[in-house]
C-alpha cells in the first residue's frame, strides 16, 4: 500500500511563507523522483518542483521563492515557500515517482493539501 500525505497548506496573506510537507510510505525497488505539483481550479496540474538525488528542479514561476527538500530514500520531501503571491492559489499535490517490486515506473500522489494566498 503507497501513501503519500501532504501537510502545511493554509491561508497566508501576499508575501508570507508556508512549508509543505509530505510523508510517504509503501515499499519500492527503486524511487526517480519525488516533487510538488500544483492545480488551481479550472487549470491543469502543473510542475512546481521535483527532487532527484542530489538534484533539484524548480518551475521557473516559482524560481527563487520556493525551495524543495527533502530525502528520497526516507521518502519525504519539503516545499518552503516565499513571498507567497495570489497566483500561487491552488492545490499542491505530493508526487513520487518510482517503481514497486513487479511493477513499472508509475506516478504516485497524495490528496493534496490547498493553498490560499489573499492579496
């Protein structure tokens, strides 16, 4: 069983920070990737920022306000978020992506934690 759960989403005035986090579980043989996505309604699921290794991956809409983190391997990954504006209003999914024992590689997601940012 894969679960993936998100925390810290909330209401936050423009210019305010929040700090996401995600926690998963499940067993796999091997993970690529765990990240932050992000839909805001009537819009599709968007990149926000992916973690690799020691490699990271920021949507340039976020670039220098937002930063990921995290620990692939313990899988939990962190979303700091800065000088928040209205735009970023939406609900941030958690991603892994990886491969169970006699599986493919296959996309896992948590249920989303929302975020909105007042002006």
């Amino acid at each position: 069983q894969v679960q993936l759960v998100e925390s810290g989403g909330g209401l936050v005035q423009a210019g305010g920070s929040l700090r996401l986090s995600c926690a998963g579980s499940g067993s796999f043989f091997s993970i690529n990737a765990m990240g932050w996505y992000r839909q805001a309604p009537g819009k599709t699921r968007d990149l926000v920022a992916t973690i690799s290794g020691l490699s990271t991956n920021v949507a340039d809409s976020v670039k220098g306000r937002f930063t990921i983190s995290g620990d692939i391997v313990k899988k939990m990954v962190y979303l700091q978020m800065n000088d928040l504006k209205p735009e970023d209003t939406a609900v941030y999914y958690c991603n892994l992506r990886g491969r169970r024992y006699s599986t493919p590689v296959m996309d896992y997601w948590g249920k989303g934690t929302p975020v909105t940012v007042s002006s």
